[in-house]
C-alpha cells in the first residue's frame, strides 16, 4: 500500500537533486536523483527508493536504532531528517 506522506517526501528528493546535504558527521555530498533510485555523490553509491521507503517507515516508528542497516542508510537519513525535506 502506497505511503501519501512517503509520495510527498519522494518529490521533494527529486527537487532537492543537487543540493548540499550533510551526514550526521558533517560530511558534505550532493545526489543525482532517478525516478526509483538515487545516486550519492560520495561513493556514486546507488540507494534505492526502496531503501529510502524504509528508512521512512522507520523514522515514523521510531525504530531507526534499532533496524537492521541498510546500505547508504547514513545518507539516506541526512536527506530526510533534513529540514528542506520534512
């Protein structure tokens, strides 16, 4: 089932591509966004949406600490705890 908050979250990305992101560790990267993946500029790591889908769900949950890593989660939730994103 299709998560509306998570559709809103998802064009947001999409209109951030570019911009200046920070981990929670102060290191800078930017990101290439494709309509199901994004690709970070640190690395040119692929992370999927489906990953960024997760981290979402889990963020909601509070269960971010707890879960299993994913790859590129680091990034992932520098991009949506960010205030342009939320």
């Amino acid at each position: 089932m299709r998560d509306p908050a998570f559709d809103l979250v998802w064009q947001k990305v999409a209109q951030l591509e570019g911009a200046e992101f920070r981990s929670a560790k102060g290191v800078g990267f930017t990101y290439r966004y494709g309509r199901t993946y994004v690709v970070v500029s640190a690395g040119h790591q692929s992370v999927p949406k489906t990953f960024f889908e997760k981290i979402f769900q889990r963020l909601k949950n509070g269960t971010v600490d707890s879960s299993p890593v994913l790859q590129g989660q680091t990034y992932i939730l520098a991009i949506l705890t960010d205030l342009r994103v939320r």
